[in-house]
C-alpha cells in the first residue's frame, strides 16, 4: 500500500515538474523527458507491472492536459515502461551505464513514435530536420537529466535505506 | 521467489492488454465525442493545478532573481538617466494633460466611439507550458469556472496568441499560433489581401511562422506588413494582430505568395495573457 503512495505521488510530481521545471531548463526551446525516465526506470528497476501501469498513468495525465487524443500517450509510456521491464534482470540499482542506455532509447523511441504518428502523417517530411534539431537533442538532454535523477535516487536510498526488495522508493526526488 | 504470495495477481500480460484496449478504446471515443475529456479533465486539473501554480511562481522567482542579479550594474546607470527624463517629462506631461482635457471635451462633443469595439477579457497566469518538444502550448490558471470555453481568443500585450482547446474546472490549455499544427486566417491590413498563417516546427528556433496562398494581384505587400486576423474565421475576432512580414516570395504557380512573419508577441517570456470571454459566433449574433 506504501509503496503503491509512493508510486502515485512520483507519477503526479513528475508531471508536473514536467511541465514546469523542465521548460525553465529548457536550452533553444528543447527541454529534457522526465516522463521518459520514470516510466522507463519504473519497468527497468521494478519489473513488468509496475512499469506498465507508472507508464499508463503518466501517459494519460500527458493526454489530458498536452495531447489531443486521450489514450495516445497512455499507449506510448506504457509500452515504454513495458519494454524497460525486460531488462529488470540485468539492471542494478546502483549501476548508472545501462540505466543511461535505456533512458536513451526509450527517449529515442518516443521522439520517433511522435514524429511518425503526429507529424509524418500530417506531410512534414522532412524527417532529418526533426531528428537533428528535436530527437537528439532531447534525448541527449534527458541522458543529463537522467544521470542528476540517478544521484538523487541513490542519495535517497543512503538516507532511507529500503526495508524490502519490493519497495517502490524511487529515484526521483 | 517471492515468499508471501498475495491473495489474487493479475499477470502483467493480461494489464498490458487490458490497458492497450482501454487507451484504444478511449482514442475511438475522443475522436467522435468529448465523453471522458471532461471528467478527466476535471479531476487532473484539481489534483495538479495547485502544484503547478505553486511551482511557476517559484520558477518565476528564481529566474527574475538571477536576471536581477546580472543587470543590477546597467539598471543603475539607467536609473541616472531615467530620474533626467522624469524630470522633462513631467513638463511635458503637464502641458499635455492640458492638451488631452481639451481633446476629450471635443470628442465628447462629436460624440466619438472609441476606435475598436472593445471587447470582455479575463487575465490569466501561465502555469505550465507542453511537456513534449513538438507542440507549443501552455496551460492556464483560469477555467470553466471562471467562464473560459473551447475556441476562446487569447491575446497578449498587443498581439494574438492563440486559442484554447481544452478547458477543466481550474485550467485550461491554449495552443499557440505558432503550434505546427495550427491556422489562421490572416489579412494584411495596409491592403486587405487573405493570407493563411501556419505554425511551423521547422521554423520556430527562428522565431519566425510561415504564411502562404496571399494573393496579391497589385503586388502591393511588402516587408514589414502588418498581418491582423481576417474576418473569414469562424474562431477568430477580425482585427488581432497576428504579425509582421519578414520575408515574401512568389509560388512556383506565379498566383499566391508564401513568406514568413515574425509574431507580434514573445512567445518565450509569456507570464500572463488575457482571454477574450466571448466567442465568435455569440458576438456575430450580438452585432445582428
């Protein structure tokens, strides 16, 4: 039940500081995917179920308040969250390369899926344009970001030791 | 491997699909009715509204305390130069208020409108701005009950912004004219001419918009035009400024012409807007 608190109050906090901090951080009007790290840290750190319904939830507060269709984005973070979760085997919690690597796809991904779904079918072709000046330069801002949230985490885990394996203390702030 | 096995677990498989149905299941019905934006709207907005305002402001602080900081040395030299011209001005203003007492005595006496019909406008503070790098809109502190709807104006210091498309009880989101996938109709006002104003991603790290199919049979339009909001829209008021064009260039079919403009509002440092609380086609029956 804890953990499940835990879990809901990440989700919302991360939102919102999505839609807040991150576009105060913004560089040239980029700014980094903290959705993108949590719902794919939530598969990679806390197994299948978790990952799919943090990325579910995530995805549906993004539809409600930025996105035109409710359940696109829903669709997107859970299935992000959903392909993490594979990798729950081989991720240690206090191990940062892999985490980063992942993070870096998922975030790929998501440019990707967006710009083939929102854009291309809209005739906006030009698809190296995109890749340059949006794709990569969010998924290199979201790698930083992911490094400063892996800190936090293990700061956190330092000061609130985990009492099982199973709890849902995260590494976001 | 786990030891204490809970009463009754779903396997992950049977969530995802479950989930994958109900996100289709959704997408189907809020393409053809507003069924669950409502609701959903509503309860998100209350749970996250009053952290995003909370944030913004602090967000807000933050950054005008550090802009403080690196201007602190020109501001006082400005300040110097500030206090001399308070002073001429003060004349001059005097001089004026005599001038403008005299003006407003005969306007009254020609019985004068003011030049624009004005219209009812609500402020608004910008909480939050779209969580993806794709679109541009931001959200709102003002709602439904404050008297917002869907397709009202939004306008800020002299120019347009945009309009809202979604409302909740507390918030509402306004997309921005120069969201990639929004269009407006525009007219330059030195010649009446229609012109289509579209956002464009490609172009928006330049601040610039892109317009297109202006016909301009005189060849009259020119840099620098001002661009104002037609009165074709069925959404839009006639008469906002949109902008003014940076750059014009003929179409490969030597009928219409395309070019850029650069928008009268910044959308970056954007803290406040004002919504207009009338729709358009309330106020077309308003004016019958």
């Amino acid at each position: 039940m804890k953990e499940k608190i835990i879990g809901v109050i990440i989700v919302i906090f991360s939102f919102i500081c999505q839609v807040t901090i991150c576009k105060f951080i913004a560089l040239n009007d980029i700014g980094p995917n903290l959705l993108v790290i949590v719902a794919a840290s939530f598969g990679f750190l806390y197994g299948k179920k978790p990952g799919i319904i943090a990325g579910f939830f995530i995805g549906l507060l993004f539809d409600v308040f930025c996105g035109n269709i409710l359940g696109f984005y829903a669709l997107l973070f859970m299935y992000i969250g959903f392909f993490n979760s594979f990798f729950k085997q081989l991720v240690y919690k206090d191990e940062l390369p892999l985490q980063l690597l992942l993070v870096g796809v998922s975030d790929l991904f998501y440019g990707i899926i967006v710009y083939l779904l929102l854009f291309l079918l809209r005739g906006k072709f030009h698809f190296g344009y995109y890749t340059l000046h949006i794709i990569l330069p969010e998924v290199i801002y979201t790698v930083i970001l992911e490094i400063i949230v892996f800190f936090i985490g293990s700061l956190i885990r330092k000061i609130i030791p985990e009492e099982t394996d199973r709890s849902e203390k995260k590494e976001i702030a | 491997m786990k030891q204490k096995r809970p009463r009754f677990t779903l396997p992950s498989n049977y969530i995802l699909l479950f989930l994958t149905i109900v996100s289709v299941v959704l997408m189907l019905v809020t393409f053809t009715t507003d069924l669950f934006n409502g609701v959903l709207a509503d309860v998100s907005g209350h749970v996250t509204v009053p952290f995003q305002r909370g944030i913004s402001v602090a967000g807000r602080y933050l950054s005008e305390r550090t802009e403080d900081l690196a201007t602190i040395r020109s501001l006082q030299e400005e300040n110097d130069t500030l206090r001399e011209q308070v002073d001429q001005l003060t004349i001059e203003n005097n001089t004026l208020m005599q001038e403008r007492y005299e003006l407003n005595n005969l306007r009254s006496l020609y019985q004068l409108d003011q030049e624009y019909s004005e219209y009812d406008k609500i402020g608004a503070r910008v909480i939050g701005k779209d969580g993806g790098n794709w679109f541009s809109s931001f959200i709102v502190d003002k709602g439904e009950n404050d008297g917002i709807a869907v397709n009202m104006n939004v306008i800020a210091g002299s120019g347009l912004v945009g309009t809202v498309t979604k409302v909740g009880d507390n918030w509402a989101r306004v997309t921005s004219i120069i969201d990639d996938s929004s269009n407006v109709s525009g007219m330059i006002l030195a010649t009446g001419d229609n012109l289509i104003v579209s956002g464009d991603l490609e172009l928006m790290d330049r601040n610039n918009i892109r317009f297109e199919k202006l016909i301009d049979s005189a060849d009259k339009v020119k840099e620098g035009d001002k661009i104002v909001t037609s009165n074709i829209s069925d959404i839009y008021f006639p008469g906002l400024l949109i902008g003014y064009i940076t750059s014009i260039d003929a179409d490969s079919n030597n009928l219409t012409h395309s070019g850029r403009l650069t928008p009268a509002v910044d959308f970056e440092h954007m803290d406040e807007v004002l919504i207009i609380t009338q729709l358009k086609d309330d106020y077309d029956e308003f004016e019958e």
